[in-house]
C-alpha cells in the first residue's frame, strides 16, 4: 500500500491528524497540508465521551490519550437563576461498565499534541506546514490539491479536514458562508487557586439560565479550570478569538445568581467567538474527494462533541479504505453513508439543546428542571447511549466487538 500515492489530507487540524495516524497503521502513506504556519491548536478544554475513548483506542493513541486526561465524577446541571442543583449523571463505574470506556476532559492543546506525535513517529505520514488548498482537480486515476502559492500535489484521494470554512467544501457542497448562530461564547482558562473554592468540583458543570450558560471545569492534571460562558446576544457576524473585556463578557450574564455569576468574575484574558454551523447535507463525497470534521458537519459546542465526531469520521473513513484495498472510490461513498445521519443528529440536537434546555426562562425552564429532576442515573444512560454507545465504525457497536478487530496499540 505504501507504493500507491499517498492520501492527500487538507487541514493539520485534530481530525486531519487522526485520520492521518490511523491511516498510517494500515500502512496508507498520507500527506498532511495545514494552511497555517505551524502545526498547533487554539482554544481551551474538549470534554470526551466514552466514544472518543473507542476512537482513540482503534487510531492507537488510547494509552497516551489516557495518560493526559482527566477523570470527572460527574456532569452536573444546574439553574443559575437559584444556584441549585437540577440534576447529575454520575460518571462511575456502573456508566463506564454500561458504555466500555469513561469520560474525561483534557486540554485541546493535549489532545492535539498526541495526534501530532503519532504522526511524526510515522514515516507513512509527511506534515506540511504554510500549504493551503484552494482547489482540487481529478481524473480517472488520482486526484491533484491545487495550492493557493500555486502548487500542486498528486495523490489516490483527497480528504477535506480543512474546517468551518473549508475550501474543499466549497467545491464538494458549494452551500456558501456557514449559518450564524446568534450566540456568542467566552473561554477562560485560569490557574486551579483562582477558582472559587467551594466550586472546585471534580466535575464538568453547567448552569444554566435565561439566553446563557457557564460551563466549568477542570484541566491538565487540575493545574488550570476551563471556563466556558455563552450568551444568545444575536451576534450577526461570525468572530473567532478575539479578545474581550471582563465587562463585555459580564453584560450577559447580570440576571444569574451571585454563585454562578462569581465564575464569570474570576476569568481573565477572555476570547470570544461567535458560533456557527451548517445545515446538515447527505452527501460529502465527490469521486475520489471527501470530507470530514467540521469541513463536513460543523456543529455547535452544546453536545462538547465536536472533536469527537472528528475522530468517529477517522475511525470510519480508515476502516472503509482498509476493507476497501485503498480503492478510494469505493471506500468514501461507504463511509458518507456510515456517518451522514448520526453527525446530522448531532447537529441538530446541538442546536435543540441551546435553544430549548440550556437558554429558557420562565415556565419553561422550570418544565426543563422538574423533568430532568426525575431521571434516574440508569435513565440518563440509556438517552445517551445513541451517542456514547458507538464507535464510528457504522452505528452502536459494542466496543468487545471493536477490540477482537483490532492489533495491540503501536509502542
């Protein structure tokens, strides 16, 4: 396999290096184009679910990936209106028995970090920096990246991993700029001493009130607390990184409590992006090109599955080329039909949870409370078992079933 030409990849993004990784174990040569200077990640905390952990044991990094992260007791839920608790999903060992794996959080630059050193340990996989791919040709035999300096690279496919604002989405889809969300978040990282003591819970904690949340949680072995706080204040224009003062960020969130409203208070060095996704499209393939992550199903943070729907796509998409003998051809259409729907759930759902669970007010978010009051921990589990049951592979399949498929992690 590794004498065919290599599998051309757009973005050095996580997605972009997973696929990368996991392509190299079956022995698929890939070069890695990141339109950025240097190969790196910004932002703060990516919360994982049980299927992030399938994905990374199938990609082999499930040690490493392991080693950096931290293990939360619980998701908790509250209203920030009243400062109590509505509910929490215990994290233990009956929800890792049920779903085969835990969940954890970890900083993005972390989980980044294992991907690259993956990828620089292979000499199946080439990283360039400073390459943006504007275009794409193809023919019968191979597929031509067209780069914005001019250059042109020759491979047996290409994946689009390039983002939001994909280039190879523009010529696969063609749908124009990405839909404004309206609702614009803040993240805060600060040192563990700086958070509020009696709110250092080893936990990923929601409070939730009238068109706002805030997220918290711990990172990098309880060093720092990830804060997360978004607002719905109809931001028109799509914003990525900018900084913001304390008082712009406080201008959102002066009708929640004192206790939740204390968080907001301890932040410092706040970036503010405005949220964006797309509508869901069915098909993601043309000939011999593909997309994956956020260049093909951008979804809006409220599920924290983002990074791991991009790791599912690279889970499916190497699966698909290795049962395919690397005939790109026949393996990218399979993998559009494996992971279309359930990453269009995810979109959607992600849209229902900010509008209709994390922002109401009024009657409605005291509905919201008194219904998720009555969940049981084992009813929890089994409305997010969709979601944390599957591997990527092609639907909920227990993760035995992954494991007797698979070699024994790369040292």
């Amino acid at each position: 396999m590794s004498e065919r030409l290599p599998i051309i990849i757009a973005g050095g993004g996580i997605g972009g290096l997973a696929t990368a990784a996991g392509l190299a174990r079956k022995g698929f040569r890939s070069i890695v184009l990141e339109k950025a200077p240097q190969l790196g990640e910004i932002g703060a905390g990516i919360q994982l679910g049980p299927n992030a952990f399938h994905a990374f044991d199938y990609l082999g990094v499930g040690d490493t990936a392991r080693r950096m992260a931290v293990y939360i007791d619980s998701l908790r839920f509250m209203d920030a209106m009243t400062g109590d608790e509505v509910t929490r999903i215990p994290l233990d060992e009956a929800f890792r028995k049920r779903f085969g794996n835990p969940y954890a959080v970890v900083h993005r630059g972390e989980l980044f970090g294992v991907f690259l050193r993956a990828c620089q340990a292979s000499p199946l996989v080439e990283l360039r920096a400073g390459c943006e791919v504007r275009s794409y040709e193809q023919d019968g035999t191979g597929v031509t990246a067209v780069l914005a300096d001019g250059g042109r690279i020759r491979g047996s496919a290409l994946l689009g991993a390039d983002g939001l604002w994909s280039n190879i989405r523009k010529q696969v889809v063609g749908d124009g700029a990405p839909r404004v969300s309206g609702h614009t978040t803040y993240r805060s990282v600060i040192p563990v001493e700086d958070m509020p003591e009696d709110l250092r819970w080893n936990a990923a904690t929601l409070w939730a009130g009238p068109k706002c949340h805030i997220v918290h949680y711990p990172l990098s072995g309880w060093k720092l607390f990830n804060l997360v706080v978004t607002c719905h204040n109809d931001a028109p224009e799509p914003v990525a990184g900018k900084p913001a003062t304390h008082e712009e960020v406080s201008k959102g969130f002066a009708h929640v409590a004192p206790v939740a409203r204390q968080i907001i208070e301890r932040g410092r060095d706040w970036k503010l992006w405005v949220l964006c996704d797309r509508e869901p499209v069915s098909n993601w393939v043309d000939g011999r090109v593909a997309l994956l992550g956020d260049a093909a199903h951008p979804m809006l943070q409220y599920f924290a599955q983002g990074a791991c729907m991009a790791m599912e796509d690279a889970v499916c998409l190497v699966a698909e080329m290795e049962a395919a003998g690397g005939d790109a051809e026949k393996a990218l259409p399979s993998y559009n039909r494996k992971r279309a729907l359930r990453t269009a759930r995810v979109q959607l759902q992600s849209r229902e949870i900010g509008q209709h669970i994390y922002h109401p007010a009024g009657a409605h978010a005291q509905l919201r409370n008194a219904v998720m009051r009555a969940k049981s921990p084992a009813d929890w589990y089994d409305a997010i078992a969709w979601l944390y049951g599957s591997t990527g592979l092609d639907g909920v399949v227990s993760r035995e079933t992954l494991q007797a498929a698979l070699p024994g992690e790369a040292a």
